[in-house]
C-alpha cells in the first residue's frame, strides 16, 4: 500500500472513530506496529491526529468526517443554491480558457453551463470528466493519481505533480467552509494539498461556496480567501461571516 494512501486510511479511520490503536490499525491496514506508529508520529507532527500512548485520537474540537458516498451525498444538498452559484461562475469563463475544476460537487454543477463552450478542462474530478467526456468543443486533461472512491477523485503526490506541470487561466475550488478570518477550510488531507496546487497554477481563483459554508466546517487551511480573485456565493454575507478588509481586491458575487 501506497504510504499516501495508507497515512490518509488512518486519518480518516481516527476521525471517523474518534480514535485506534496502533494493534488495530496495523490489523486494519496490513502493516508492521512499528510502521503504524511512525506514521501516527508524522500526522501527529502535522496535526492531523492527536498522539496518545498506544495510538491516536481526533484532535480536540475536529469534528468526525462524514466521507461514505460523500459526492453523490453532499450532490444531493441544496441543488437551486448549487445551480444558482455554478450559472454565476461559468459567465466567468471565455471562449479559448484553460479551466482547472475542483471535484467539489458545486463546481460539478457548473458542467452543464460549459458543455457547449471551445475551452480546456483540468480536472482530477472522474465525476466532471464523465459529464464532459462527450462535449464537442471540451478538451479534457485528467490528471492521474491515486483514487479516492466516495468522492469520485483523484488525490496524492501523483495528482500534485501532473498539476504542476500545466498553467491555466482559471481555477474554480470549492471547500468545506470559510472562517469570518478569511481562512478557506476543508476536512480532507488527501484533497488539501490538491487545492493548494490548483490555486498555485492558475491565473486567477474563484471559491464556490454557499451559505452554509459560511463557517461551515473543515480543520485543514487550503488557503486564505486572499488568494482568490474573488468568491461566489447564493446570499449577501454579513461582517460577521466573513471579514475583509475595505481596500481588498477579493471579488464577492452574489448569484
């Protein structure tokens, strides 16, 4: 087993359970007790997972991550507000783009408004590239990695780099929620460092987000909203849900 795929196994196991021993996970994953704990020691180091004598627990103040069936789940969750964001964020697109997409299911919901558009896709989403596989005008570059299944994705060190290898004009991400800080959050290790890459590659960002993500959830930073050109979301946010300054640059669309 792959150690990314084995590190995030056990952080997704911890905070789904609340916590494991290092006899459970080693029975679990297949592997050594003394490679459980030097793995428990790394994610500990990265806080991902709280080290306590004889395994690890969910941080304190991390909730357990709900992942079973996450994309077609999460899909499900207020479609108008999913719909309303996706038409606002494909206007941003031109004729001619390289468009990386996120495998949020928000940003999914903006393949029917780019069907008919002359534009690049790099995506690690399986769930955007079944969608757009038969769009005449789409060229489509899927990037490779390991496969997340409930999230219809790829993820990994093998993700990263292929998306390093290629520029785009426009990146559109999702994530598990915003802090009135300006914090972008997700829940996700394995999809963390993904996010973070796509907005290293691209021109310009936009986050999709709807109300409910306004703090939402999620432990790990993906970035600060700073970053992006700016966010689209379903309703007008108060200073409460999100706090920027007078003179920043960050684009806030109400679709």
């Amino acid at each position: 087993m792959l150690t990314d795929v084995r590190q995030r196994r056990t952080t997704e196991l911890i905070l789904r359970q609340g916590s494991a021993s290092v006899p459970e996970l080693a029975k679990t994953l297949g592997v050594s007790e003394a490679t459980v704990r030097r793995d428990l020691d790394l994610l500990a180091d990265s806080g991902l997972v709280e080290r306590v004598r004889g395994g690890a627990c969910r941080p304190r103040g991390v909730r357990a991550e709900v992942d079973a069936s996450a994309f077609d789940v999460v899909a499900s969750q207020e479609p108008s507000e999913k719909r309303s964001i996706a038409r606002a964020a494909a206007k941003l697109v031109k004729d001619g783009d390289v468009v990386a997409m996120d495998i949020g299911t928000t940003v999914f919901s903006m393949c029917s408004y780019l069907r008919n558009r002359e534009i690049t896709v790099v995506t690690a989403s399986l769930a955007v590239v079944r969608e757009l596989a038969d769009a005449p005008g789409v060229d489509l570059i899927v990037m490779g990695g390991v496969l997340r299944p409930s999230y219809h994705s790829m993820v990994g060190v093998l993700t990263e780099s292929c998306l390093r290898q290629v520029r785009v004009d426009v990146a559109f991400l999702g994530s598990a929620g915003v802090r009135a800080d300006g914090a972008v959050l997700d829940s996700t290790p394995s999809e963390v460092p993904v996010k973070r890459a796509m907005i290293d590659i691209a021109t310009r960002s936009w986050l999709l987000v709807d109300h409910n993500k306004f703090p939402g959830t999620g432990f790990l930073e993906i970035a600060p909203v700073s970053r992006f050109a700016g966010l689209i979301t379903d309703r007008p946010l108060t200073t409460g849900q999100l706090q920027l300054p007078d003179d920043s640059p960050v684009e806030v669309v109400v679709s």
